[in-house]
C-alpha cells in the first residue's frame, strides 16, 4: 500500500514537472520570500534612531556653546514676577546664568562646572555650594529645578531609554520612554518625550514619579530660528500638584557655536560685583 502510494506521488510530481508548475510555484516563492525581505529591510531602514533622538535633545539648546538672552515669567496664584537673565554654556559640562532684572535679584548668579554647582548672592556678597541631593529643588521660586536650568543630567548619559507607542499616539510624533539609571540621583520614576516626527523638535515631556503618578508637563512652544539652528523659543512647566503654578521660560535671542571666553565659567566671574 506505501509503495503504490509513492508511486502515485512521484508520478504526479513528474508531471508537474514536465507541465512547469511546479517550477512557477517556485519561482513564486522566491519573489515572495524576496518581498518580505525588501520590505523588511525598508521598515528597518526607516525605523527611527532613539539614541539620535535623545542626543538631538540634549544639544537642542547647547550645542557646542551657546548664548541666550532670556526671560523667566513665574505664575502663582497669589502673585506673578519676571526675571530676565543671560546664560552661557560650552558643551554638556559648563553653565554661567546671570539675572539682570529686577533690580532686587539682579547679579545673582549660578555656575556649573561637571557635577558642582554654586550660587552667587550679591546681597550678602556669599556664594553657596549646591548639593547633589538640592539638584532637583528649585530654582529661584520657579517650577523648574537646578538641574532643569543647568543641565547637570543627560538624558543620553543618565536614562535607558526606548521609543513607545502610547495608546492615544499619533502618527506626527514620535514617543520616547526615559527611564533614570539606578545609581542617579534623579527623582523621576520615568519621562515620556513627544517629539516631531519630522525633525525631533520636542513638543512635549510628562514627568511620572516612582509610582507612576503625571508629576509635571513641560510644553516646548513658539518654534523660531535663532542663526542656523531652530528650538522651541518658550518652554512652559506645569506642576501637576500645585494648582494655579507655572512658568513660562522664553529665549529672546541666542548665538550657537560662538567662540566664548572660558573665564566666564569660573568663581571669580561669578561674585562679580559690578555687574
């Protein structure tokens, strides 16, 4: 009985041999199997790099150095202040912010270098080192940190991170999951980032503690040139758990890739009393 029915199979694959079906069936094969290979390679191809992205980020408002004039709004529901200030940075390591306005903050400042930080108050003409652990409080009453002014973190160096689909995702932006090394000291559970499809310009971060809990919004807004290098002008920080607090940081002018004098970044420039 097996021997008859080999028989039979053999005979019918002759002649589909002979008929040249069988060898279109696998010359189909071949195409589709070449299909799915292509398109597989194209999807690769096209599949956005996180960690360019997250680099993108980092630089957007630093690059090699950077100069801006601007101006901080803070909003609270018992009174409202702006103060203007120009900062200076150089690289990911170095950070000079001067107030200029009003004239009861004016000449405070603050420098980075590495992981140290110092604050400059010229009332009392004292200088106070910022600890690590003070990195995430505020600075100067606003809804942003220290670490949020100077950029102590990286986002490149200091989180794992991966781009995600959200359920209410869409198709213009693209969603990126930060996720802070063990050994940081940063308080954040996760970020989720939006940014632009297009050109990663972000358009927005979500703040979540360790919990899981929406702790804070940061809206990037107002994108303008500034020479050959396009930001979101104003960046505005909502807390999530003080109702009626915001504030709004706005560039009013900036220079990249400009030649700066290190000694700005030094103590010395800091108690500067003449400012």
């Amino acid at each position: 009985m097996c021997s008859n029915s080999s028989t039979i199979f053999i005979s019918k694959f002759t002649i589909l041999i002979r008929q040249r079906i069988l060898p279109l069936f696998f010359i189909g094969f071949a195409i589709l199997l070449f299909s799915i290979n292509i398109n597989a390679y194209e999807k690769d191809d096209t599949t956005p790099d996180v960690e360019k992205i997250v680099n993108f980020i980092d630089q957007l408002y630093r690059s090699n150095t950077s100069y801006a004039d601007m101006e901080m709004h803070i909003v609270t529901p018992h009174y409202e202040r702006t103060l203007k200030m120009l900062v200076w940075t150089k690289g990911m390591d170095k950070t000079f912010i001067r107030i200029t306005s009003p004239k009861k903050e004016r000449g405070v400042g603050t420098l980075r270098i590495k992981n140290e930080m110092w604050n400059y108050l010229p009332k009392i003409k004292k200088v106070m080192k910022i600890s690590p652990s003070m990195m995430m409080g505020s600075w100067m009453g606003s809804d942003f940190s220290n670490d949020d002014l100077v950029k102590e973190t990286s986002m490149e160096d200091d989180y794992t991170y991966k781009i995600i689909t959200p359920d209410d995702a869409t198709p213009d932006l693209i969603y990126i999951q930060l996720i802070p090394n063990e050994d940081s000291t940063i308080v954040w559970g996760k970020i989720i980032s939006a940014v632009r499809s297009t050109d990663y310009i972000p358009v927005w971060q979500h703040f979540y503690d360790e919990k899981g809990k929406l702790m804070r919004i940061l809206n990037y807004k107002d994108i303008k040139a500034f020479g050959s290098k396009t930001i979101p002008s104003v960046m505005e920080m909502i807390p999530q758990n003080k109702q009626g607090h915001k504030t709004i940081i706005r560039w009013n002018d900036a220079k990249f890739d400009k030649k700066i004098d290190d000694n700005i970044f030094s103590r010395r420039n800091l108690q500067k009393s003449n400012f």
